[in-house]
C-alpha cells in the first residue's frame, strides 16, 4: 500500500512577500502614472473662465439691477419694470443709432427680465444704472446714454450693449454661457 498524504497549503512567508510585493509595485506604478494623466486635464483656471454661470433670480427686486462676472466680462441682470418694458417697446426703432427691436433682446415670456454685457461700447467703461434721460445706463466717462433695453440712444458708443448667451432653467434662475 501507498501512502498518499494529503497536504493543505498554508500559506508561506514567501506567499506573503509575494502578494505584499506585487500590491507594493501596483501602487508604485499608479503614483507613477497619475501625473502624467493629471497633467493633460485643464487647469481651474480654464475650466472656470469658459464655465456656465447659473444665477438665481428670486431674490432680485422689481427695478433692481445686479452685477455678475462672466468669463472675466460683467454682466448687467436688470428686473425691469412694467413701465421699463412698456418705454422699451414704445421706441421708434427708426430713432436709434442701432436699431433693435426689444423683444429681440429679452427672451419670450420673460421680458421683466434683460441680461447684457455691463461695459460701454465705446471705450469699455461701465455705465451706471438708473441713469440719464432714458433711466437705462449712463456711461459717465464719455457721455453714452442707454435705454432700459440697453439701445444706445445717445453720445459716441457705436452699438447696444450686446447680449451675452443665456438661457432660463425655470423661472427663477437662468444660465448665462
């Protein structure tokens, strides 16, 4: 008769040094590569300068106008008024230097609401608010005059203040970019 011995394998030290050596080396080769893989994401500074801003407009009172930064540009939210919205209307679109219709400039439905770029045409400075024979935006460096719709009506700037891209994700709170 044969004797047939029957072994389990415990596990050895040299198992364990095996095992513990490979993990060792999988981490090790992980670090290894992670910068390389890092380094060809865009950097925060990127990302955020090109990034949609959202923007809740609850809290922003009738006649209120609110000051944000897009891509480095300021951006003018105004809550116009329904006396605003009727003057911007109401314009002879003959009259203006650059003639744009208002409900080209507001979104449909949505017209208490104007978003623009908030720096003059002309040489870039920023009008104030609520000012001028129109109540829009008066640049005070050179003498611009804007309707509450944002139309030059007056003084050397060339154009509107233009319109950046946004939209409406309900109707309190929009996404400009």
């Amino acid at each position: 008769m044969t004797n047939v011995a029957t072994a389990v394998a415990e596990p050895t030290r040299r198992d364990f040094l095996f095992i513990a050596t490979g993990a060792v080396g999988a981490v090790g080769a992980v670090a290894m590569v992670w910068p390389f893989v890092s380094q060809m994401a865009p950097d925060a500074a990127t990302i955020a300068a090109g990034a949609p801003v959202e923007f809740d407009l609850s809290p922003v009172g009738e006649g209120q106008i609110v000051k944000l930064f897009w891509r480095g540009k300021l951006i003018f939210v105004r809550h116009r008024t329904p006396e605003e919205i009727k003057a911007a209307q109401d314009v002879n679109l003959a009259s203006l230097p650059d003639p744009q219709p208002d409900a080209e400039r507001v979104k449909a439905g949505k017209a208490q609401w104007l978003v623009v770029y908030g720096n003059c045409t002309h040489l870039g400075c920023v009008p104030l608010g609520h000012e001028g024979a129109f109540h829009g935006w008066a640049c005070p460096c050179h003498g611009s005059i804007f309707d509450t719709s944002g139309r030059i009506r007056q003084g050397p700037a060339p154009v509107n203040l233009p319109v950046p891209p946004y939209a409406f994700l309900s109707d309190t709170k929009i996404q400009i970019g």
